[in-house]
C-alpha cells in the first residue's frame, strides 16, 4: 500500500530520496549533484536552486527543464513552481533549460514529464518561499509562522509590515538551507491558486507571430545547410555515389560518403551534400546517382500471407489462467472475430533536423529538437568519439514528436557532418526523408474467441496475437503485455503470440502499442455487448465491477470516466436512424480515460460531429494544456485511423502527405472534456487519450451504419471520414 507523507504528500520512497538531495543544499528535489549551486547570490540575482532565479529589480525567472513538444509542459511546470512560490503568473518570466544533468530526467516520452517533476518543482518553489519568509520574519525580529505570501510579497499581519521578494535578497541568501520535512507541500486541488486555471501556453505569441523557436529557426554564422541520402531499403549500404559531379554544383562545398554504422537508430550508411542554402544542397541531390547495397526486402505482402500461415498455428502462451477450452465448450454463446491494423508514421509537422557545431577545441555544441536529449548526446559520443561532457546540447521546441523524437539519428548525422566540414552546419529532413525514414508503429493482428454465459457475462477470453518481432523477440512497439485487460476480469483467460520476422524499423508511436490494440479490444468488447444482448454501458461497467486476482487497472476510477463520458454524451438517448453512439474505455501511462463519440453518416461517408471524455490523471495542473492534448489526442487518432504504411523491396511506399493524407481541419469533431479532480498524484495527458478514442469512433460507426471495422484503416470496410 502506498503510504502519503500527511505534510508533503510524498510517498515514503520520494520523501527519502528528495530528503538524501537536500542535505546540505537548496537544490532539493533535483539531481544531487546540484549541491554545487546551492543558494547564493551571484551579483544582482539571487539563485535558491536551479529552476529559481530572482532579480533586485523584481524580476522572476522560472525555468523549464524539459524539452516541449507542443504537450504543453514548458508552461505547467513554472506553473507548479510559480504556486508553490506564491508568484503572480503575469510576473513571471518562463525560459527553457539546456541538457544539464543537475536536472535528473529531461525527457518527453511515455507521459512521464509531470508526475516524475512534480515532487521536483513542488519542493524548489516551496524550499525558496520557506528560505524568503525566514528572511522576512527575521529581518521584523517575528516568528515565520506568522507570516504568510501572495503576489510575490510576504506579509506579517499582526505588525501590518509587508516586504516583497526581491528586498530580501540578501539575507536569504546567507539563511541555512531547510529539511525537506520542513517544507509544506501543496497537493490537493483545493489548495491551488493558480493550477488547473486556464493559463495560454508562454510560446503562444512567438508561435503566432512567427518568430524562431523550432529546431529549423536556428541560424549561426558562417553556417552551411546540408541533406543526407539514405538507402531506400533499410539498412543499405552505399557501394559508390557521384559525388565528383555533385561537388561541382553550384553552392555546393562539401558532399562526401558516410560509411556508418548498422545501427538503424544510429548513423546509418549514406550520402551528405552540404551548400550554402538548404535549396541549393537539395537541388544538388536531385543530380545525385548512388548505386546501393540492399540486403533486406520486406513488403507487406509477405507480411501478410505471413500473418495467414500463423494464424492456423496455435502460437506461444504468454498467460493461461482458468482453463479457456472448457469455459467455450460451456459457454452459451461463443463469439469470435479478427482485428487488423496496419504500420503508421509519426508524420510529424516539422521533419527532423538538427544544427552542430563542432570547435577547434574537440567541443560539440548542438541544437536539436529531440524528446530524449541525453540519450543523444550519447549517440553522439558513442558514434564520433567525444566525451559526453565536451558535448553540449541546446533544447528547441519540437514541431510534433509523438514517439519519433526520441530517436536520435538525426542529431548523430548532423554532427558527423559538421565534424567533418569544420563549419556550423544544419541538417534538414525533407518530408520524404521522415516518412520513408520513421521508426512505424507496428502492425499486427488480433483473433479474438469469447464465451458469454446466460446472464450476458463473459466466461472466457481467448486471443492470439501476431506481431512483429527480430530473432524471435518484439521489436520495439510490438509487444502486449500478458497483463493488459481483459485479463484480471475474466475467470478463464489465454493470451498466445506468434512473431514474424521483420527488418522494418519501429519504436515508440504516440501511447507505443495502447494506441492500436485498444481499438481491436474495446471494439469486439462491443460485439460481445450485443451477442449478450446488453447496453454498451452496462457491458463493460459489469466487467469492471470485479477481478479475479490481481486487477489490470484501477476498477473504481476507469468506471468513473466511463460514468462521466456516459451521462455528459446523454447515453441512452433516442437517435435518428442515421447516427450512432459509440464507447471505450482505457487505461495507460497512469492516465484514466473513456470517450463517447456520436457521427452521422450519409451513405459510406461519416461526419464524427462530437466527443465526450471522462478523464481521471489526478489533479489538472494547466486546464488549457490539458484540454489541448485530449483534443489533439481525439483528432490524432481519428485521422490516423485512415491512414497506412506499406512495404515493397524493404522501402516504404508512401512518400508525403499526398500519399498520406492528414485529417483537414473542417474533418475534426468538437470535443468536450470533463476532468475528474481527485487527489491521485498529477499523471501526464500527452498519451492516455489517444487510445480509447479510435475504437469509441469506430462503435459509433457501427451504431450508425451497421458497418463493423475489423480491419484499419477505414477505407478497408468502405467508410470515409
């Protein structure tokens, strides 16, 4: 059981080990070896730990240590700072950290960025406020408990005295720093001021305006453009290449071979043009010849016909409990159905590219839009050589990262190119590059058999999954885990996997594996309602309302998010006969989530017009960036429900997005989003809505028009969007 510390609201695990940083320093709660910025004043800015900084003149600067990627963290996180600090939010100056390990954990991935920083950023605000109010009360000769702050001031009111931050400066300074047992943390919702207000996101007017954030606005001088040609096929080799020719171009100054290495994703084999303009470097490559080395072929219809061969076998047993075959025998009904979804890009907004600098000294200096920053400066220490401390990684926003960024081969190329030219170089991606050069979500398929009892309960649960795997284990983003629901809800549960081979590169994709099979399992969920003749609702609250064992998921809170989607979408009404309503639940990255959708079709051609969620991911901390990504989320997952990637020759087919159309925006549904406040500790939200979306579309589909989709993308059962 996890037992909460009742004044910081810190489990006994957190609380040791923010306790064990704070020894001796200010810079609780982040990496220990921050002790070495400890509290000071360096000149006319005092400096309490490294997320705070306050000037003489008043002015307060909050830093955001990760990297942000439009999830909306480079406000939230100053935010929680900026309450526990009792700061107004209008006073506050937000800037991005650069890669420093003082700050622990800088990355964007697996919606971790807000409950792995909330003791963090809680502590730092707190532990500087408590260092500000001790100055206060010793400066009027008072006890600090009876001061209080708001708006940057602190306040005695017995004495009427009042003092703001930044006269305070000096003394606090010179304060011994406090025991985090000292510190009064805020945690529940109805102790914020300022946390789950809706505050616009702080690079919101440069965005609009246009000014440069992204990783393709870095400019140096003396800097030269370049683009690098990659074999079609995975994997290839460069056997030669024109590059006599090339040099010749004008604009051109450098193009040479990168021999690389066979890590697909590290640097890979290819071809490096560099100019000075982007336009004159890609002009160039459309003259260049390279005869490659492809030693891999895969297509999708051997996937396929694969996939057939392994569904006839019985596959490995990943779980077993009750005994399945003797729960169908008995069963009253037995329903049985196949689900299929294809491989799908990132498609992110902004191709990748990153710009290096590599100095005399041996230093590197970069500047990348990467959601894994450090694990890429050890890509680019491990590939050219140079110690990771002489490596220096400047964040930029992310134009779209969804998984794809947390592969660093652009950065590594980029650097190998600036090494090599001895000049500041930027590396840009076409949009060709990126799609033909993603790390996909895998595809795979479902075969589902249940037994439904004379009560419309499910008896048993039986499924074979065929992913995709290399030298008999899953690649990344294939696997299942044998604990996903329904096992846990069911007596009599079997899960059986068999693997195909494949070269085709993969990793993380936006909630990596939730984001598709939850379609496959919320939408036979609503084949299995029906057979047993019972409300959608009903069906799956009555699945949840016991377990046997250990329980997947928390009963209680994913029934309230179906609860509350349930009554705000009006479930149970009466529709016309062209609309239908559809449901799901899911539950992934700590996050609680059900969507009801309802569209209308006309014909083969369906209009989702609205969605309702229920989400529980505790405490909001930003109301705007948490409405953001559940919207964003929804649509995510309605445009990439039409859409596929497919393989010939080892190379992906699809090339942009005219072969891979994006939904438009008059395609998007309105979507309305009903947080639960509860006093869970903050979960993060850039993942757990995505899943339960495509299959609550998809049963709506159905109730509209009798269509079941069993296969993605959409256009497999005739039905357009």
């Amino acid at each position: 059981m996890k037992v909460l510390d009742q004044k910081t609201g810190m489990d006994r695990r957190a609380f040791l080990k923010v306790s064990m940083m704070a020894s001796g320093a200010l810079m609780i709660g982040v990496n220990w070896a921050s002790a070495a910025l400890a509290n000071e004043l360096d000149g006319s800015t005092w400096i309490p730990n490294l997320y705070v900084r306050i000037d003489r003149d008043g002015k307060i600067t909050i830093v955001s240590k990760n990297p942000e990627a439009g999830q909306g963290v480079k406000t939230a996180f100053p935010m929680v700072v900026a309450e526990c600090l009792e700061v107004d939010w209008h006073d506050v100056n937000v800037e991005q950290a650069p890669l420093d390990d003082r700050y622990g954990r800088q990355v964007v991935g697996g919606s971790r960025g807000t409950p792995d920083g909330w003791d963090d950023l809680r502590i730092a605000g707190t532990g500087a406020l408590h260092l500000l109010t001790a100055a206060a009360a010793g400066k009027w000769g008072v006890s600090a408990a009876e001061c209080s702050a708001a708006s940057g001031t602190i306040v005695h009111k017995p004495s009427g005295k009042s003092a703001a931050y930044h006269t305070l400066l000096d003394i606090a300074a010179k304060l011994p720093v406090p025991d985090v047992s000292d510190l009064k943390l805020k945690s529940r919702p109805e102790d914020f001021k300022l946390l789950g207000t809706f505050v616009p996101g702080v690079d919101n007017p440069k965005i609009v305006t246009g000014q440069p954030l992204f990783g393709c606005d870095t400019r140096l001088n003396g800097m030269l453009y370049a683009v690098f040609e990659k074999c079609p096929s995975f994997g290839g080799k460069v056997r030669s290449a024109n590059v006599e020719k090339i040099r010749k171009l004008p604009g051109v100054t450098h193009a040479f071979v990168i021999k690389g290495t066979e890590n697909l994703n590290g640097l890979m084999p290819g071809v490096a043009i560099v100019a000075k303009s982007w336009w004159e470097a890609n002009s160039a490559r459309n003259q260049l010849q390279v005869d490659w080395d492809s030693s891999h072929a895969d297509s999708t219809a051997d996937f396929n016909a694969r996939a057939q061969v392994l569904s006839k076998e019985q596959g490995e047993t990943l779980r077993a409990d009750g005994n399945v075959e003797k729960a169908l025998d008995s069963a009253d009904k037995v329903i049985q159905s196949s689900y299929y979804y294809p491989f799908v890009s990132h498609a992110n907004m902004e191709p990748q590219n990153c710009t290096a600098r590599y100095h005399e000294s041996g230093r590197m200096e970069l500047w990348a839009p990467s959601q894994n920053p450090k694990s890429g400066r050890s890509l680019v220490s491990g590939t050219l050589g140079i110690p990771e401390d002489r490596i220096h990684v400047n964040l930029t926003r992310i134009g779209g990262g969804f998984g794809r960024r947390l592969r660093n081969d652009f950065m590594v190329e980029a650097a190998w190119i600036a090494r090599e030219v001895g000049r500041p170089v930027q590396l840009q991606w076409t949009r060709e590059d990126d799609m033909r050069h993603d790390f996909y979500r895998p595809a795979a398929w479902h075969h589902f058999q249940a037994g439904i009892d004379g009560n419309g309960r499910m008896t048993a649960f039986d499924h074979h999954f065929i992913t995709f795997g290399k030298n008999g284990e899953t690649i990344s983003g294939a696997g299942l885990s044998p604990d996903h629901y329904p096992a846990g809800l069911v007596q009599n549960f079997r899960l059986r996997q068999s693997v195909i081979e494949a070269n085709v590169p993969t990793g993380p994709w936006r909630s990596p594996g939730h984001s598709a099979y939850c379609w496959a399992y919320q939408s036979f969920f609503d084949e299995l309602a029906l057979a047993a003749g019972r409300d959608q609702l009903e069906f799956r609250l009555d699945l949840l309302s016991r377990s046997y064992g250990k329980p997947p998921l928390n009963l209680e809170r994913t029934s309230g998010t179906l609860r509350v989607a349930a009554e705000k979408a009006g479930w149970g009404r009466k529709l016309a006969a062209n609309r239908g309503l559809g449901m799901a639940f899911h539950y992934d990255h700590g996050g609680f989530v059900s969507h009801v959708a309802e569209v209308v079709a006309k014909g083969s051609k369906i209009q989702v017009e609205k969605v309702w969620s229920g989400i529980d991911i505790g405490p909001v901390i930003n109301l705007s960036g948490a409405r953001n990504q559940v919207e964003g989320c929804v649509v995510d997952a309605l445009s990439t429900a039409q859409l596929e990637i497919t393989f010939a020759d080892g190379a992906t087919e699809q090339s942009n997005f005219s072969d891979y159309e994006l939904l438009r925006i008059d395609q998007s549904p309105e979507i309305e989003c009903h947080f639960i406040q509860s006093d869970f500790p903050p979960m993060g939200l850039g993942e757990p809505p995505i899943a339960p979306a495509t299959p609550a579309i998809a049963n709506a589909i159905f109730a509209a028009t009798g269509t079941r989709i069993r296969e993605l993308p959409f256009n497999r059962s005739g039905i357009s969007v």
